[in-house]
C-alpha cells in the first residue's frame, strides 16, 4: 500500500527529506503497545511510543515490544520510546499523534502538548473509551479540522511493561472530530484520516474511515457502560459476563437505561440489533478484562466519570432515570475510593 504522509506542506514548510510517516504513539498501556508493537512493522511508517515513565520508556528503548498475535505467535518490534516528560521538551516532529490514554490521563500538560501538536502540523488520532476528550482538545486550542477519533474494539491484556498480548481481533472506525461546515469540508476531512487507516490496515487490523464516527462514540459508549463497570465490581472477564444469565439481566437493564439516554432521533437503530452487538463484543473478548477491571486490579482511577458518569448526564438531561446505571456508578466509585483509604 502506499501511505501517503498527508502533512499539511504549506502552513508548515518543514523540508521532508523521505516519505516516512512518523507516528507518536501516546500510551504505553495495552492498546498502546499493540498499536506501537503492529504499526512498527509496517514499511515507510516510523513509529516512537511516549510512554508515561522513563522505565518503561528506557526498557522499551532498549528491547522494543513484544506482541503475543491471536494466532498465538509473539513478535517483538523495535522502536524507539521516550517519556512524556522528555517528549514535551522537545518540538514535535510527528506527521499524527495517535493517543491510546486514558481519560484519566488527560492532565493539563498533556492537553497543552496535543494542542501545540495540532497547532503546528500534527494530525490527532484519539482511541479513548468514553466522551470528553475532543471537547477538551477544542477548549485548549486544537484546530478541530485536526482531531480526528478512532473508535476500536480490538481487545489487548498489558502482560509485561513491554509485552502486550492481542486478546480480540475488531474492528476500527476513524472519523473527524471537527464540524465540518460543509459537505465538501466533511468529505475532505474524511480523505484526510486515509493514511492513519492505512497503517492500520498494513499492520493487520481492520480499519475504516466512516462519516458518522458520533454514531460509532455513542455506540461503544453504551457497549462500555453495560461491560465495564459490571465486569470491575465483579471481577468477572467479559466472556463470564455474558455467561450467565443472572449477570446478563442486569446487563440488560445497564443496556435499556443507556439506549434510552444516548440514542438520538438520527441514530435510528434497532434496539435488539445493538444488544446483539454488546453480547458479541463479550463473545470475541471473552478472555479479556475490561479496562475498567484492569484498573481496579491495578489500584488505578477508573474511567467510570467519563462512561457511566457520561449516561447519567445524558438521561438527567432527556429527564429519564437511569437507577441501575446510577448504581454501578456508586459502585465502581465506592471501589476507587476504597482503595484510596486503604493506601492513606
Ligand atoms: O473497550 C473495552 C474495554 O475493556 O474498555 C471492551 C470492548 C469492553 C473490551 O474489553
């Protein structure tokens, strides 16, 4: 395939001396390091992770990542890494910053780094859970035409501070986060994610551009709310999940609170249609923890503000009740602050 570099050349004159694509992976979690681990392989593409400690930074450095495939074969690719710290020293060279982090990890100087990306050149590719973070983008100065959102469902389990293993192969939508003013503008902003799909694609994941990337937040926002705070209250993987039909009733209703809350007119969907696709998502994951469970187990803040918190606000604001949702929400928040005293 050919990956075209797409930099916008006439606002940021930088000479290019090759053709290389330079991807800044921020993240060394497990999509992180799947991403960092697959997308090193692909030829033209230079990939670097800015991983959140110099440790992992130095050992990844060092050894590059090890990626244990589906198929059961594990492949180690070299790259280079650096720290956060060390990255914000220095003036950004990347043609896209891809961020596989946290909401949690969304600090103020990452936020102002993303920007000063965006604002020099660099398009954004963003792989959170939940919603929130482009608003943020926006609010701190990134050109909207610049932030683009990828919504995927491959699953990963960290195994190692440089090892990941590929637990579920998915699929990933990219689309604008932007407003487009126009059908034109839309289109052309659609064209521009291509290279990111196609270094996915080259490095073996099933990837694709769409117009409607809100549908696609909205639909795995409400795939996260049934699968992930349930799964962190009860230490359960995503498959014992579905397993069970005592567990599966109140997926259920996790899943008709949040329908009712984040499904808009536009959407038009079929309620059954999506419940079928949360069940799936258990099925082709069934030996993953959810990142939420990955994060009570790691004595880590939760997502839970940006996805459960996310369904409340949408049913306060539709004036619906939401009281299942409404208790895991209690829950998971009862489990992080749990943790809290026990460390204090
Ligand atoms: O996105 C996920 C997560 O864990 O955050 C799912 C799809 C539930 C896979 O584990």
């Amino acid at each position: 395939i050919t990956i075209q570099t797409n930099r916008r050349a006439r606002r940021f004159p930088r000479p290019r001396r090759d053709r290389t694509m330079n991807i800044d992976i921020v993240g060394g979690g497990s999509l992180g390091l799947l991403l960092a681990g697959k997308a090193a392989r692909v030829a033209g593409v230079r990939v670097r992770l800015i991983a959140r400690t110099s440790a992992q930074a130095e050992g990844i450095a060092r050894d590059g990542v090890s990626v244990l495939e589906t198929s059961g074969v594990e492949r180690r690719s070299r790259l280079s890494c650096a720290s956060f710290d060390a990255a914000v020293s220095e003036p950004v060279e990347a043609d896209w910053l891809w961020f596989a982090t946290k909401q949690t990890h969304w600090s103020e100087a990452l936020l102002a780094y993303a920007a000063g990306a965006a604002k020099a050149g660099a398009r954004l590719l963003l792989f959170q859970n939940g919603v929130g973070h482009a608003e943020r983008l926006a609010g701190a100065g990134a050109p909207p035409e610049s932030v683009f959102v990828a919504v995927t469902t491959e699953g990963a389990r960290k195994t190692a501070a440089d090892a990941v293993a590929h637990t579920g192969a998915g699929t990933t939508a990219i689309g604008s986060a932007g407003a487009a003013a126009s059908e034109a503008a839309a289109a052309d902003l659609t064209g521009q994610a291509l290279p990111a799909r196609d270094v996915l694609r080259a490095a073996g994941f099933d990837a694709d551009v769409v117009p409607d990337i809100e549908r696609y937040v909205r639909r795995k926002l409400l795939t996260n709310s049934v699968i992930n705070p349930l799964t962190a209250v009860l230490r359960a993987t995503n498959g014992e999940l579905a397993a069970s039909p005592h567990y599966r009733s109140v997926m259920r209703a996790l899943f008709d609170e949040a329908y009712a809350a984040l499904t808009t007119a536009a959407d038009a969907a079929d309620p059954e249609a999506e419940w079928r696709q949360v069940l799936r998502v258990c099925e082709l994951t069934a030996g993953n923890h959810s990142s939420m469970l990955q994060d009570v187990l790691g004595g880590r803040e939760t997502e839970i503000e940006a996805i459960t918190g996310a369904v409340l606000r949408s049913a306060a604001a539709k004036g619906l009740a939401a009281p299942t949702n409404a208790a895991m929400y209690a829950m998971v928040r009862g489990l992080s602050s749990a943790k809290v005293d026990a460390d204090s």
